[in-house]
C-alpha cells in the first residue's frame, strides 16, 4: 500500500472511533455534532485513502488543496480505473456530509433512532469498503465490541419517520410556541429527504415552515419527503455482526447527476413513470435507427434485446400486452451497426427463420 493511502487510513480509522466513543457517551453535551462531524470526516479520508490506493489524484493539477467530499464521491463512483462505489452506498455518504454540514454550521435536534441509523449504516459502508477496496476486515481496526449501542435501535425507516413526525406536529400545535424546537427537529428530516432526492445544500427557514405548515395540514409524511419515502433500512446479522444499511425500495432507480448540475449533489433517488423510459413501439425504434420495421426486430433478435432489462419491457395495461424499448435500445442497435451492415444480419435472421421453418 503506498504510505499516503496507509497513514490517511489510519487518520480515518481514528476518527471512526472517536465517533463511535461519542456516540457511546453518556453525556450528552456536544455528543451529536462531534460524532456526525468526525464519521464524516472518517469517510472523507477513507475516500481519499481508496482513490489514492487505487491510482487516482486526490489533487487537482497544480492544486494546493485536496478534492472536496462531492468529488471524491464523483470520483469513486464514476472513474473507471478507481470505481467502487454504488449509487445506493454514494447515498449514505452524502446524508452524512449533509448532517455533518448543518452539525457543523447551524443548528441540529436529531433524535437517537435517526443518530443511530446514520451512525450504524456508517459503520456497515465503512466496513464494507475497507472490504472491498483493501481487502482488510474492520475487526483488524477495532475490537468488536466497539460499536454504536443503542437500547432500542429502529429497523424499519417508515416507523422511524412516523415516530418524528408526530413529536414534530405536537410542537407545532398552535399556542405552543416551540416553532423554533420544530424546524431544528425537521431540519434532519429535510436535509436526508433533499440528499436522496438529489439537492446539495441546506433547507432554508421558509423551507422549514412550508414542511411545517405541510405535516400540521395532515398531509401524509410520504407525500412531504417523498425522497425519504422511496428508501428503507436494510439489517442484515444481530450484535457484534449486525449490518445496516439505506437502500432504495425496488423498482425505484438511482441516477448520477450531471456533473455542475447547480444545486446539485453526486446521485439522486427519482421516482419515474417506467412508460416514459420505455417509450418506443416496434414502428418507432424503427425509425429511429433508420431501418424498416421487420429489419429493426431482426436486430433485436440479433442482439437479444428482449432479454435485456434496460433496453426493453413488457407492460399490461387493461387487457392489452405492450411491448416497448427504451433509448438504450437504440443506442446497441446504432453501435452493432457500426461494425455490421443491416443486409448482413438481415440475411442471417432469414437463414434462421428458414431453418425453424423446416424444423
């Protein structure tokens, strides 16, 4: 391992335990700031080490400084020759840095089930990639029984935000005049909801009071974080080995957002109308590669779209089966063409039909 990978190893294994100390402490005096602030950092040269390790640059050319946290995430998750991030880990790590912003830089009320989600989900990705990127297991770090102890740790995300919810309504009934305890207690809430969806940066006060105003309403929770709402907890394994991870709900995509998309961070959660993906008939693929119909669906056999999850799906709408390609489809087909003409593949389809004509 080259010596600047080793020693910012060891600086974030330092600071992943100073975390899981605070979190451990009794006395609650600085405990959640210091421990959001340090897992954050942890992860910031953990990332660092990885990239280093892996033969990246954690500077930019004649840079002074080292790449910022979103870069590194960017960096981890998209560099060919350094990827070993995915989107849903990339996830964790930039609600981290979001909490640990507004820990760093304003106020913070996060109850002991969020602290204790974000801080066990931590643990788990921090040993999942010491894992995978230097193939060392975490207990080599720190002794097992070092580890976030919670009394009644939450496993079910939904119950969770249910639970905040509520205590956050009683604050905001009127004549109780804890308006400012409420917004501090939504800004967690606010600030995992917008990181999910996508959104760099923290909730404003009119943000605040506009979800206040929202949850006050009876409006359900889900339809107000519905960024929150398309992830859940995963556990895996009790004490010691126990392993917690957010991950999004199946069949809701994870996108990497354009880099210097304003406002933006590295990945979102979209919630989409899988039609408007796999938008295009037979007639329509067709004319957007250029070819007649029968040609088209020779090329996708040829290629084995049909087969292919990201390139074409079957839908049922009433009674009548649709079939439908998305652009990626498109994309194969104009690439094998490339390399091979529409008579050539053509004439083998036909050879082919022939001969389970004859069979």
């Amino acid at each position: 391992m080259k010596r600047e990978a080793k020693l910012l190893l060891e600086k974030a294994s330092d600071s992943l335990i100073l975390a899981i100390e605070l979190f451990n402490r009794p006395n609650d005096r600085g405990r959640v700031s210091s421990t959001l602030i340090l897992l954050n950092h942890a992860f910031e040269m953990l990332l660092k080490a990885a990239i280093v390790h892996r033969g990246g640059r954690i500077r930019e050319r004649r840079g002074k400084d080292t790449i910022t946290f979103d870069v590194c995430v960017r960096r981890s998750l998209s560099d060919g020759r350094i990827k070993y991030l995915s989107e849903e880990q990339a996830l964790v790590l930039q609600t981290i840095n979001g909490l640990r912003d507004a820990a760093q830089h304003h106020l913070l009320d996060i109850s002991e089930g969020q602290l204790y989600v974000h801080m066990q989900s931590g643990v788990t990705l921090f040993r999942d990639l010491l894992k995978a990127v230097f193939d060392e297991d975490l207990a080599s770090r720190l002794p097992e029984r070092v580890l976030p102890v919670s009394t009644s740790p939450p496993t079910d995300l939904a119950a969770l935000f249910d639970s905040e919810v509520e205590e956050i309504k009683k604050l905001l009934r009127p004549r109780r005049r804890r308006q400012v305890e409420a917004l501090a207690r939504l800004r967690p809430l606010a600030i995992l909801d917008a990181t999910i969806r996508g959104e760099k940066g923290q909730p404003s006060e009119s943000d605040l009071r506009r979800l206040g105003r929202e949850l006050s309403q009876s409006k359900p929770w889900v339809d107000v974080f519905r960024g929150a709402a398309a992830v859940e907890i995963a556990v895996d394994g009790t004490g010691p080995s126990l392993s917690l991870r957010i991950s999004k709900k199946e069949g809701i995509p994870i996108q990497e957002v354009p880099e210097g998309t304003p406002g933006a961070s590295v990945v979102a959660v979209r919630r989409i109308n899988e039609l408007d993906v796999y938008s295009l008939g037979a007639t329509k693929l067709a004319k957007k590669v250029g070819v007649s119909m029968p040609k088209v669906l020779a090329i996708v056999d040829h290629l084995g779209l049909r087969k292919d999850s990201e390139c074409y799906k079957e839908f049922k709408i009433g009674s009548q089966p649709l079939k439908r390609y998305s652009p990626k489809a498109i994309e194969k087909i104009k690439e094998v063409l490339r390399t091979q003409s529409v008579d050539e593949i053509w004439a083998k389809h036909k050879q082919k039909s022939k001969k389970k004509t004859k069979a």
